[in-house]
C-alpha cells in the first residue's frame, strides 16, 4: 500500500486531497501547523469533518482518525521532521502548505519566505535524506506574472512574478530543480489556477462574493471586473493529482523535474462569476467599483494539454456547476461559513 505525506492537511486544497487518496486507499499521513490562525478557524472546521478530535492535538504528536494519521508540526523544525520521515519511509510526498495571498504578500514579505521557501528548503532535505518516489508541490499561475502570451504553457517565461507570493512560488520550483539535478530526487511542480469548491479558503473571491451576496453587503470589485481567472474546482484538482501520483514514475532524464499546469482552460471574467453566484442564490450583488490593486494579474488561463497528455484527464468542471456545489456547501454549512477568518 502507498504511503504519503500531505503538508498543508488542513488546508483547502489539502482537505480534499486527505479525503480523496484516503478513500484510494493510499496510508495518509496529515501535518500542518494549524498558525497563526485564532482556535475556531476553517482548519480546525476541516480537521472535524476529516474525523478528528481537534482537542487532542498537540505539537509533534500523531493522532489517528479512521482513514488516516495527522500531526500537528512546522517544517522549519527540522529535528521533528526528520523523525517523521525517519519513523515512516514515506512512498510519496504531496507539498501543498503554503503562506497564501497575493496582496498580504506584499506587507509581509518576510513571512512568505519563511512558510513557502525555507519551510520547502527542509521538506526537500528530508526527502534527499529519506527518499521517496515523487514530490508533488503546489505551485501557482500567479508564476505566469506579466506574461501575456495566452494560454500558458509550462513552456513560456517565468521570471517576472508580481508578488513576493508569486516569487516565492518560483523558488520553489527553482529549488525543486536544483534537488532533482543535485541528487536526482523525482519533483513534480503542480501550477494550480484559481482553485475554488467546498471548504475553500475564506479570502478568496469566490467565499467573499458567495458570502456577500448571500448577506446583502457590498462587494468590492476590481478593476471594474474586467479581469479574467480560469477558475478550476477542486474535484477536478483532485482527480488530476491522483492520476499523477497513479502513473508509475519512470526515471530517463538526467534531472527528473516535471511541471505541469493544473486549470479549467477557460477564463471567466470576474463580473461573470458575480453573476453566476447571482443566479445560485436568487439575489442580485451590491457591487463597488475599486481600481486595480497592487500584485494582481489581469488574466490567467491555462494551457493542460501537457498535464493531459500525461494522465489523459483535464479539469473541465464549468462555473456554474462549480458555484452550485459551492453555494450547496455554503448553505449546509452556514454557522460556520457566517464567520470569516481571514486566511484559513
């Protein structure tokens, strides 16, 4: 049976991929550092619905839940981390903690690099010293920056990101290449665009637009919502990253480095999106106007025929069944989705 390791367990992206490779039937082992977020927060909301006492965490020890094992732990703590490793001979890992926010990135440099570039130098370490087969790690179309050469493909330049967030991200997958080329660890960079759905993080636009909407308070819209995002669910996400994990992975490169673009392939203008969670709910959006902000990109859209021609499946979840599944949870889940907590 595959055994792995998923940073980033109480995360959005991380919740979904503990529930979907548990129910595959892969060992699951769980770690995130649940901070700096206050007690009642959405990782301790997804931790509950993952079937986990939330009281009995405590840093460093691993608690069982019925399909899998979680410990609350920071990479950055290296000694820990190494005995994790060191206790559990990991088959793969699947990297997907991370700093989030394009705009909090730019007040809080600092702390990006922290979480997303050394806390991915440690990972990394173990994974040379512990070897695995493959280690998967979030990436982001925010890499793609000034680049105006639509789709995106893997392919095109990265070099100019317009965030730390962005930067941090393309360290990430400089040093994924250097680990690779080095010591001929097996990465695989997953560039994930605009990822929405269930449970997901509480900042984004789409919670922010649902929760609005819902409430009847205004929503603040950018750049007259003339900006583009390839909005992708997070069933689709994924599928995709189990295909990946799935395929054997055959080593005939001297540096075995992969990246691959993990999006819907159709950008939906934000006033669209507006308009489709208008439909869901029966009510129409306060919307204010607001200029461009600072580190945002105009338009993302993704180029999976790479990622496609891999494991012969791309994302194709359509906005308005994507919203219907989120607006359904919104509703089912309204006490907790009522309280925002920035980040979580």
């Amino acid at each position: 049976m595959k055994r792995i390791l998923i940073t980033g367990a109480a995360g959005f992206i991380g919740y979904h991929m503990v529930r979907h490779l548990s129910n595959q039937g892969m060992e699951v082992v769980g770690l995130d550092n649940i901070i700096p977020f206050p007690e009642h927060n959405f990782k301790n909301e997804r931790l509950k619905a993952l079937g986990l006492n939330v009281e009995n965490l405590s840093y460093g020890k691993t608690v069982n839940s019925k399909t899998h094992q979680f410990i609350k732990l920071d990479l950055n703590d290296s000694k820990k981390l190494e005995l994790l490793f060191k206790k559990n001979h990991f088959d793969f890992v699947l990297h997907l903690a991370a700093q989030t926010g394009v705009r909090y990135s730019v007040e809080n440099p600092l702390l990006y690099i922290d979480n997303n570039v050394r806390a991915f130098c440690s990972l990394l370490e173990c994974c040379k010293n512990f070897p695995v087969k493959n280690v998967f790690y979030s990436s982001s179309s925010s890499v793609y920056g000034l680049n105006e050469s639509y789709p995106f493909k893997e392919t095109e330049p990265t070099d100019l990101p317009l965030s730390v967030y962005a930067a941090s991200k393309k360290s990430d997958e400089l040093l994924a290449h250097s680990y690779s080329c080095l010591y001929k660890l097996p990465t695989t960079g997953l560039r994930f665009f605009t990822v929405y759905g269930p449970w997901t993080r509480t900042n984004m636009a789409v919670f922010l637009f649902i929760k609005a909407i819902y409430n009847k308070t205004p929503i603040n819209l950018f750049n007259n919502g003339e900006m583009y995002r390839d909005f992708t669910y997070v069933g689709d996400v994924a599928q995709a990253i189990s295909c990946l994990i799935d395929i054997p992975y055959v080593n005939n490169r001297d540096t075995p480095f992969e990246i691959y673009n993990v999006g819907n392939q159709t950008p939906v203008k934000t006033i669209e999106l507006i308009s489709t969670i208008e439909k869901a709910f029966g009510k129409k959006a306060i919307i204010n106007t607001k200029p461009l902000q600072v580190g945002d990109m105009i338009k993302t859209y993704a180029d999976t025929s790479k990622l496609y021609k891999k494991i012969n499946f791309k994302p194709d979840t359509n906005i308005k069944k994507g919203i219907d599944l989120t607006v359904k949870w919104y509703l089912n889940h309204i006490e907790k989705c009522e309280k925002t907590y920035l980040f979580s």
